[in-house]
C-alpha cells in the first residue's frame, strides 16, 4: 500500500520534533563527539545530525517512541545533514553519510514496526540551507543545487519513502531544493514523493524572505509535489488562519505541523499536548488536512492524541479532485 493510498480516505499522522525531544535525553558533548570525533575541534554539543552517527541508538529510540504514540510517519534526523550546515563544525565530510544513516535508522525503526494493515512510512527531512552570496547568480544556484542533491541522493539511498522539505523561509531556495530532488531521481530512475512545509511569520502571514502563501502554492502548480502545508508557528490556533487560505486552493495534500507555541526565557514550551491537539481537531473537523503532527517543542505524548482525534474523519480534499481514487494519482 502506498501513501497516498493510505491518506486517501483517512488523516495521517506524522511524528513530531526530533531536535526538542533530543533534548530531553540531557547529552553531553561527549556523546555527540563519541569516539569517532573525539579530536574534532570545534564543539560538537546542539549538532544533533552528528548523533546518526556517534548515538545511533537515540535517534532510533525516539522514532520507535513517535511510532509505539500512533505515527503512520516518521521524519529522519537529517534537518542539517548539508555540508554547509555541517561546515562550522568541521564534519562537512561526514554530511552524506549523516544523511544515509539517518535514514537507515528511520527506516529500521518503521520496518519493525510495520504490518499488512498498517505499514509505515520514512520522510526524509531536508531543512533550509543558507548560503552567502547572490541568489540570482548562476554559480550561486548551481552550488546550491549541488549541496540539494547531496543530501537528497544519500536519503534516497538510505531508503527513505519520501522527501520532506520543510521549514521552507525562502520560496527561491526550496525551488532549488526540489529541482535537485527530481534530478536525483530521474539519475537514479526512483520515483519519491515531495512534501513541502513552509514556516510562516504569523502577523504578516508570509516567509522570512516576504513571500506569501500564494507564492508558496505555485510549488503545487509547477512541480509534481504531493503536499504543501506548513510546520513551526507559534502554536496550532495561529497556524489555522494560513491553513485555511491553502485549503481554499491547494491542488494537493496538505500537512500541519504546528509547535507547542513559543518558548520562554527558559527554553520550555508553553502549551500542553491537550491544548495542542485541540488545535489541531479543529483541522481536522474543518477538512483542511491530509496529514497532521508536530514541531518543537512536541515529542510522543503529543502525538499520542493525534490517532484519536483524527479517527474518522474526513480528510482535505485537493481544489480539482473530486474522489479518493483522483487524491491517490497525485
């Protein structure tokens, strides 16, 4: 059974934060140096990609948490496995292959999970890379384009279901991003889909970058996506206003990805999962989504509530399509 077999008369649910809930785990920079990186240099603590690495066992433990909590989706941890990101660390060597085994752990952990009735998917997370220099320039592009397919190709072969990219800020770099995702793999003759999910400013209701939301939607009309939504924002009732705008167009499935709002001086999210998921019910009853989980600040006591309040009810279906079997060809 394929994905959108599977969300075409159902709402899926993904998992939530990885980054936030590693967190919970109180490593030291030991462990994220482990033995492997033990001379490195630069400080290693917060490089959370290095751990597909140096604690394997971590990373598979929170995905085996989000999958035990009722995700039909587990996303890699492979957000900054990019030689750019990896750069200030001194790993950018290593980002290829933090990418691969990040998605051979998710992919461990969905298989052991999986049955005929329920199978499991792996989205392959590629967040934003910021680079320096003139975006209009050729050069420019094509560097970018490069460090894309890097991370693209290696999550391809570690054997991820999809690719996610998310947190998009910039509307000009992601169109990159999917470009080297469809060069990736027309070269290696593999069909994955793409899932898109934008970060919104929630006062203004655009990108870091100024772009809207009817920016953002030209993806689904340009591209052989098959979601757009969103993910982070201050919380699920600040999301609805935006979500509700893509619904009214959306050729394709649509994600939500709220966090647990904003954190304090402390660094602790404020809201609670119930508070959360309300939020998120109400996407649910309103049939604006395809597919629902979490950001910072979430972990699997979050997602628990999902399953639930998803249950039975209908999911959002694209402008143009009128039945499931049309969602399932998208």
């Amino acid at each position: 059974m394929g994905l959108s077999d599977y969300i075409k008369n159902r709402i899926g649910v993904l998992d939530g934060a990885v980054g936030t809930f590693i967190q919970q785990y109180k490593l030291v920079e030991n462990d994220f140096r482990g033995e492997r990186f033990r001379n490195v240099s630069q400080q290693l603590s917060g490089n959370f990609d290095v751990l597909n690495l140096t604690c394997p066992h971590i990373v598979e433990d929170i995905h085996r948490r989000y999958l035990r909590a009722g995700a039909d989706m587990i996303t890699t941890n492979t957000f900054g496995s990019q030689r750019v990101r990896q750069l200030c660390f001194g790993l950018e060597t290593e980002s290829d292959e933090m990418a691969y085994e990040g998605a051979r752990i998710a992919r461990h952990a969905a298989e052991e999970f999986s049955t005929m009735s329920h199978p499991r998917w792996v989205c392959g997370s590629i967040g934003p890379v910021r680079m320096q220099g003139d975006r209009r320039k050729t050069d420019f592009r094509h560097e970018l384009m490069e460090v894309y397919a890097q991370q693209t190709g290696a999550l391809i072969e570690g054997g991820v279901d999809t690719i996610l990219i998310e947190t998009i800020v910039d509307v000009e770099n992601a169109k990159v991003a999917i470009e080297a995702a469809m060069n990736v793999m027309e070269r290696k003759h593999k069909n994955v889909p793409i899932m898109l999910s934008a970060t919104l400013d929630n006062a203004s209701g655009k990108t870091l970058h100024g772009q809207s939301i009817d920016d953002f939607l030209q993806f689904a009309y340009e591209y052989p996506v098959f979601s757009i939504g969103f993910n982070c924002s201050f919380g699920g009732k600040d999301m609805k206003r935006n979500l509700k705008q893509l619904a009214e167009q959306s050729p394709c499935c649509i994600s939500a990805c709220p966090s647990a709002g904003m954190p304090d001086a402390t660094g602790t999210y404020r809201l609670r999962p119930h508070d959360w998921a309300m939020a998120i019910a109400d996407f649910a009853s309103e049939g604006m989504v395809n597919m629902v989980g979490g950001c910072c600040g979430t972990d699997d006591s979050f997602i628990s509530l999902l399953p639930p309040i998803t249950r039975g009810k209908s999911p959002f279906v694209p402008v143009g399509a009128t039945s499931g079997k049309q969602i399932a060809r998208l």
